[in-house]
C-alpha cells in the first residue's frame, strides 16, 4: 500500500510558469547557478541556490544564505506571483526528443519512507542533509520535488488518458529544449488515483535521496506540522524511465604512463579502435592518450549480489581502485563523475585539456536493476545513475 493524497501546492500563474522554472538545485555548481539566474529575476534558483545573490565566495552554508533565501522566496511570491492552489494532483510530463514520460505529482508519506516502505538505492551524506533540512524549516517550504518510479499500473494509466486530454495548466519548452506539459487533477479522479496508489505494493526513489532524508529530518524538527509528515514527489511509471549512464574521470594516472596504464590493465583491453560509448553490458569505454579503448570487464561469477554485477561497481573493483589507486569514490578526490546528457564529447574535453588524466564511458544502469537492488535493501554504489529528463524546480511547493 502506497499513500498518496493532494495538496495546496503553491505555484505560479500560468504566464510566468516558464520564467520560474529551473533546473534541480543539486544538477549545477553555484557559478552555474549564477549564470543561468542572471538577468531571469523570477528564476526559482534565486529561492533554491540563494548564494547566488550574495558575495561571491559566501560560503553556501552561511546563515546569510537561508535569511536570502526567506527574503527571495516572499519576493517571488509577489513578483511572479506565486499562488496557493485548493487540495489537487497534478500529471506532469515531460518531453525530450522522442522521449516521453508522464508522472504524478502530489504528497507522499515521510512515515512510509521511514519505515523503509517508499524504497532507496542510495546512501546520503549528512552535510547534503543538513542543508536542505535548514532550507525547508527556514523556508517553511519544500521547494524540491523528488523523482519517484513504481511498476506501472493499468488504473493509473486509465486516468493519465482521460486528464492529458483536456487543456494543460502549464505547457512550455525550457532553453535546454525539454518540454514541460502539466495538467491539474480534480474530483473524482483525485479519489481514482489515491485508491490506485494504495494499490501499489511499494514506491522507490529514483532521484532525490537528500531531498527525502531532509523532508524526514524536517519533519522531526516541526512535529506539529500535519504539512510536515509529507513530501512532494512525482512519481513516473517503471517502464517510462530514462536512464543515462554517469560516466568517471580520473585525474592522474597514479604515476603511470598511458602505455603502463594499458599493459597493466592486460586482456581486458580489446584489440582495434575503441567505442565512445559502450555497445552492451560488460564493456567500458577508456580514452586514454587521445583515442578511445573498449576494455571487456570478465564475466559476473554466479551468485554475485545485483548491486556488485553492476558495471560501475566492477569498474571501481578491477579498474580504479587496483590500477589507478582510486579507494572510496564517494571520498576519493581524484576521481569526478559526469552526468551521462554531458555526451562522450565533455569526456574526451576533460581529458585533452589536462584536467583529467583519463575518462570512462559507461553502460547505464537499467530500472530493472534499480528496483531489484533496492527490494533487497541493496545500495547501488555512488554516482550510479542519471535521470534525464529532470523535474523543473518552482512549478508547485509544498508548504508547510
């Protein structure tokens, strides 16, 4: 059983719905935050990445930073303006190319995720945590939406059908050219979705690990809150999810030339011209010295835990860590991660720039793999995978 329920989401009016909207607050560096909010007052990543409007070089954790945040948040409310809908669900969807994905977005329960009941996959770091959960008490807001998946479900596809066939509330195409379309749910279709979701024997998360964890926290610290034991999500069915892989760069070879690097890494690098990208499970690719190897990682024993089968872990356990010294990545500060939408092409930049000494392209994770992990009370490793397209920041907040 799964709750779902609708809220008074606060959202912008129609026209200015594409004005607020922004990238998630955790996909862009303070500098790229800066750029992309300038000249864009009603940018919602004045409220998400406030430092933005400070100094630069004010440290992100600052008291200034959430005191900005607050005085940022009551202008946008007046600015754009922001509005406090009745109780409703909202579809969501999302264009990118010929990909297609429709979500629901409402409040889900922080005592579900507590109990292990909305799964995860990955671990969270506290300093991430301690952030967003000063963020939402001070803002008395949840300002980010989490990116949930479930096993697609026939009555909630029903009614998916019925709603995205009338108007739209919002529907424009962001400057990265992904289309945003999102309709308001009313009525008897409310009560259709949350008996169908009740249905549902469980919810995982999919992006947005910290986002949760602090709705959690947050919820501890505001205990008479009724707002407070629920986070807003949207949640897309299984077979709608797209996965991009979250490739690595390393930057150094740990005191090995390229050709060293290549005979210590022996059989697994496959003879003739490499691949940016990997063709199937089991390959990776390397650019190395200005071309492109594919090393054939060896077969996955029987009985080897999913999360351990796993492409990104067995390049971290026969590649990074014996041959390039590369220990715990979620520490390690030789080794960076890239998010599969950057492409091949800002791999190979890296390397030939000198900022990196050596990239690695990666097989994406499949959902599959995802929700088998997590049902096991698995951890995926670090950095493992990437979601695109990504949920617009700004387009309802749940107040609390």
């Amino acid at each position: 059983m799964s709750f779902l329920a609708p809220f008074r989401a606060l959202r912008p009016a129609p026209d200015a719905a594409a004005d607020v909207a922004s990238v998630p607050y955790d996909v862009v560096s303070t500098e790229e935050a800066r750029a992309l909010a300038a000249g864009h007052p009603l940018s919602f990543l004045h409220v998400t990445r406030p430092e933005i409007d400070l100094p630069a070089g004010t440290n992100p954790y600052d008291a200034s930073v959430y005191a900005q945040a607050v005085r940022n948040f009551e202008e946008l409310k007046r600015a754009a303006p922001l509005v406090q809908d009745e109780p409703s669900l909202y579809f969501y969807r999302l264009r990118m190319g010929a990909h297609e994905q429709t979500g629901l977005t409402g409040v889900f329960s922080v005592d579900e995720y507590d109990r292990g009941l909305i799964k995860k996959h990955e671990k969270t770091r506290k300093d991430k945590e301690d952030d967003r959960t000063r963020h939402m008490t001070e803002l008395r807001a949840q300002t980010g939406v989490v990116f949930l998946t479930y096993h697609a479900s026939p009555a909630v596809d029903a009614v998916v059908r019925r709603v995205t066939a009338t108007r739209p509330l919002y529907d424009f195409t962001a400057s990265d050219g992904v289309a945003h379309t999102m309709w308001r749910v009313a009525g008897g279709d409310v009560d259709a979705l949350v008996k169908a979701f009740a249905a549902l024997p469980a919810l995982y998360i999919a992006d947005g690990h910290h986002r949760v964890a602090s709705a959690s926290r947050a919820h501890a610290a505001l205990p008479q809150s009724r707002e407070a034991g629920t986070f807003v999500a949207t949640a897309f069915p299984d077979r709608d999810v797209r996965i991009l892989p979250y490739n690595r760069v390393v930057k150094d070879l740990a005191g090995k030339t390229p050709a060293q690097l290549i005979a210590a890494l022996g059989g697994m690098v496959m003879p003739g011209a490499g691949a940016p990208t990997p063709a199937r499970r089991g390959e990776v690719g390397m650019y190395l010295d200005g071309r492109w190897h594919t090393l054939a990682l060896p077969p996955v024993p029987a009985g080897t835990p999913r999360a351990d089968a796993l492409d990104v872990e067995r390049l971290q356990r026969l590649v990074l860590e014996p041959h390039l010294g590369i220990g715990d990545p979620r520490t390690d500060k030789r080794v960076d991660f890239v998010g599969g939408i950057r492409g091949t092409a800002e791999l190979e930049r890296l390397v030939t720039s000198g900022r990196a000494a050596a990239a690695f392209s990666l097989f994406p994770v499949g959902i599959d793999d995802l929700m088998s992990i997590a049902d096991a009370g698995g951890i995926m490793p670090p950095k493992s995978t990437w979601f695109e397209p990504k949920l617009r920041d700004g387009l309802v907040t749940h107040l609390i």
